[in-house]
C-alpha cells in the first residue's frame, strides 16, 4: 500500500532520498510468515515506517543530505532502528532533510526540495520536512525525525501531523548523525497522538552505546490517554504569543485554550523571562557543537573524496570545500569562531549561562503547573524560496520551539486549524520524561 501511494505521489512531494523496495517486500514477506505462525504480535507489526536520513540504517544508504556522505553505506543500525526491527515495523525509506539537520525549510539538501502535501508550493518545514511530509501524505504511517532546535514540532505543525521532540535522554542518540550533541533528540512523526505515542514506547529506554541517554522507567505512553484533563494545570507563557505571531496562529491557540477549558482544565498567563535570548544562545551553543562534530567529514573516513588534491591538507580543505552546503559551512565557521581562544568566554561560555537561565525559567513555571502550552510555529508554511536568501528570517522561525532544546524538556505539535488552507500547530511542553502528561492533554485536545 505505500509503494502503491508513494508512485501516486512521490514525483509531486519529493520526501523520500532513498527507497528501496525489494528489501521492505522481503522484510514484509517474512513477517507474513511469521504472523501465521505466531499470534502474539507486537502493535507495531507490519507498519510502514520512513526514517530521516541522519539515522543510520546498516546497507542501507545514508545520506544526511549531504554531498560529502552521498554514498554512505552504514555497517551498523541505529539503537532506534535495531528497536524497530524488534517492534517488526516494515522500513520503506529515508527521508529527506535539511543537510546535516541545519535548516527549517528542507530548501539546505544536497539532493532535492520537498513540497508540502497541503500545498506544494510551500515549504514542508525543517529539518525533518521529509519525514512530516510523507506521513502527512499518506506515503508512509509513521515516521521517525530528529529535533535539536525544533526539527521535528516545525515540520509537524506547517504538514498538519503530530511530532513529538522527547526527553534529552529518553531515546538512545547511537546511530543518530551528530549535529549539536547535548540538544539532539530522535522522535515519533504520526498522524494521531494515540501511533504517537506507540511508536515511542518502541524507541525509548536506556542504551548502553549512549551514555546520555536516561536510567528511567518508560511507561505505557499509551495508557495516558483517558481524555482526562479536569483540574489540569496549563501555564501560557506571555512571550509565546508576543510580537511575531501571526493573527491566525494566537487565535488557534486561543480557541485550543477554549476547548481544553471546556474539557475542566484552567489556564494562566505566565512569563518566560529569557525566551528573548534562547535565539541567539541555541545558534552559539549548536554551531559550537557543530563545529567539532563534522570535523570527521574530512574525506578519508567517510563518504566523498576530492579527486583534487596532491598533499594531505589539500585533500581536507578540497574535500570539505566541495561536500558540505552554504548552511554548514556557516554554520561551522561561526563555531569555529566562538569557540576560538579569547572568544570562548564571551560567546560559548556565556551562552552557557544562559541556557542555564533558559532552563531555570521553565523550572520555575513547572512549580506550579503541569503543562506549557503555545504555537509551536509563528506563521504558517512560508512559500519555497521565500526565506532562501535571508538566514535571519529563517533562525526566527524556530524561536518558540528553541527553548525546549535549551532546557531539555519534552514538546510535541498537533494540528490546531488552518489559515487559508495551511496547518497550524500547537505546542504543549512537559516536565523531564513527562511525556505522558504531554501525550493526556493533546488526546483530549485532538
Ligand atoms: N532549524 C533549526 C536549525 O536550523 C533547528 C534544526 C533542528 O532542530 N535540527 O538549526
């Protein structure tokens, strides 16, 4: 059936980089086999699943998007993937994306541009705009993304689908292609909340190969979803619907206050005083991890070489020159700068100060509430090619999904109406591995 849709519609979409066929049918064949022979089969059996492009896949290829990793053939399975193969999911692709997870248009892959189902003129959003756009179009069920600065609630919200950024920690990151380290999550992209929350009881839990990732309980996420939210706590932070924010978007959110109020939950206005500088701190701390993360793209161990190079040093620089986008040579430079002796304290260790504001800011309003709710975007999908040339306009993009990077809490977007025709999202934020609660109010929202 998704082959089927994906001939449909693939040519029009664009979401996919690599889809392999053969291999789903005869991973679907021998789950058939099975499925006779075994009653007892998971939730997940048999479902179509994408996964983005920077979540290795063993002989499958992997790409980031990227030229320098054009044909990357991984030797091992991301811990989410090995998960999948365990919860008997049937992989059909990888996903496009924003070259190594630095965007949010998928306008910065090496390869192609993917469209928004809802309108194809429009961005899909970004980074993971290929794993929202293929559940949004019926290409795939489910589909996994990453999230460092807002990479998978973006993309969820302008395609119209839920996307989930969990816990730093809840999901295993082995596997996953670095970006920025101490912010990088992987995460569920579905249609309902109720698959959303199946798909990341699949993936969570502890992981020896991750030593970040969290000795916790994972609960059944599932079992959350009562529709119960009399007496719930919501804490609606005054700079989320500030200045930037769309007509159209801070009336879906209040009609969503509304209708969560009907169901016997009360709402507050609160302040989240450091939000004005999550912007600049996130670009600082991410391109700083950054920085050093691709430093191992240098043409001998993974990926592309440059034919032109006679010494050692030319093969580094030629091969960097011609392999990476615009965007992350960008973004490398200004981490390479802030990160430079007599700059590293006023730029990356400031930035870490204020990150720890940043967090100590949602602490606060966790005291005395259970959730934070907000947009998760500041507009709609804007039209391809509209942000292109103006990085600025893009970064502002991410300024309300940003802080929940920044603090490590939980955040997911589901559909909360439309202004001319696009989707818009809500964001509803969680305690630390309070997922569940996350999970309560946007089912009895949905
Ligand atoms: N759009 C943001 C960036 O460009 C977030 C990306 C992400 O979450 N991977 O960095």
């Amino acid at each position: 059936e998704s082959y089927k849709r994906i001939a449909d519609v693939e040519n029009k979409v664009q979401a996919f980089l690599t889809l392999d066929e053969e291999r789903a049918r005869q991973t679907a064949k021998a789950l058939d086999d099975k499925f006779s022979a075994d009653a007892a089969n998971g939730l997940l059996f048999g479902m179509p699943i994408g996964v983005k492009d920077n979540i290795v896949t063993k002989g499958l290829r992997t790409t980031c998007a990227s030229k320098i990793l054009e044909n990357f053939d991984p030797i091992y399975d991301a811990t989410v993937v090995q998960k999948l193969a365990q919860a008997e999911t049937v992989t059909i692709g990888k996903l496009n994306m924003d070259e190594f997870a630095m965007g949010s248009s998928n306008e910065n892959s090496g390869f192609q541009k993917t469209h928004n189902p809802w309108n194809l003129e429009r961005v899909p959003g970004g980074s993971s705009g290929g794993s929202a756009a293929a559940v949004a179009a019926g290409e795939v069920l489910f589909s996994l993304g990453s999230d460092t600065g807002g990479s998978i609630r973006q993309p969820a919200a302008f395609c119209g689908v839920v996307g989930l950024k969990p816990t730093y920690g809840r999901v295993s990151r082995f596997g996953l292609v670095a970006f920025a380290s101490s912010l990088d999550q992987i995460g569920p992209i579905t249609r309902t909340v109720e698959d959303n929350a199946y798909l990341l009881q699949a993936i969570s839990g502890l992981d020896p190969m991750d030593s970040t990732s969290a000795n916790v309980d994972v609960p059944n996420f599932a079992g959350s979803l009562t529709g119960d939210v009399k007496g719930l706590k919501i804490a609606v932070p005054k700079e989320y619907l500030g200045e930037g924010v769309s007509e159209s978007v801070r009336q879906s959110v209040l009609d969503a206050l509304k209708v969560l109020e009907g169901l016997g939950a009360v709402w507050e206005e609160v302040s989240l005083p450091h939000s004005k500088y999550a912007l600049a701190t996130y670009y600082l701390l991410s391109s700083s991890e950054a920085s050093a993360n691709l430093a191992r793209f240098d043409g001998v161990r993974y990926g592309y070489r440059t034919p032109n190079a006679d010494n050692l040093l030319d093969l580094y620089k030629n091969t960097r020159a011609e392999g990476f986008g615009d965007e992350v040579k960008r973004r490398i430079m200004l981490g390479t700068f802030a990160l430079s002796s007599g700059y590293y304290d006023a730029y990356y260790k400031k930035a870490q100060k204020v990150r720890t504001l940043i967090k100590q800011d949602f602490e606060n309003v966790f005291e005395k509430y259970d959730v934070i709710v907000g947009p998760t975007t500041p507009t709609p999908a804007f039209k391809i090619g509209e942000n292109i040339e103006d990085p600025m306009t893009m970064y502002v993009n991410d300024i309300l999904t940003i802080p929940v990077n920044l603090a490590g809490v939980p955040g997911i977007s589901v559909p909360c109406g439309f202004d001319g025709g696009l989707p818009l999202g809500l964001q509803i934020i969680g305690k630390h591995f309070d997922e569940a609660t996350i999970y309560r109010v946007a089912h009895a929202f949905e």
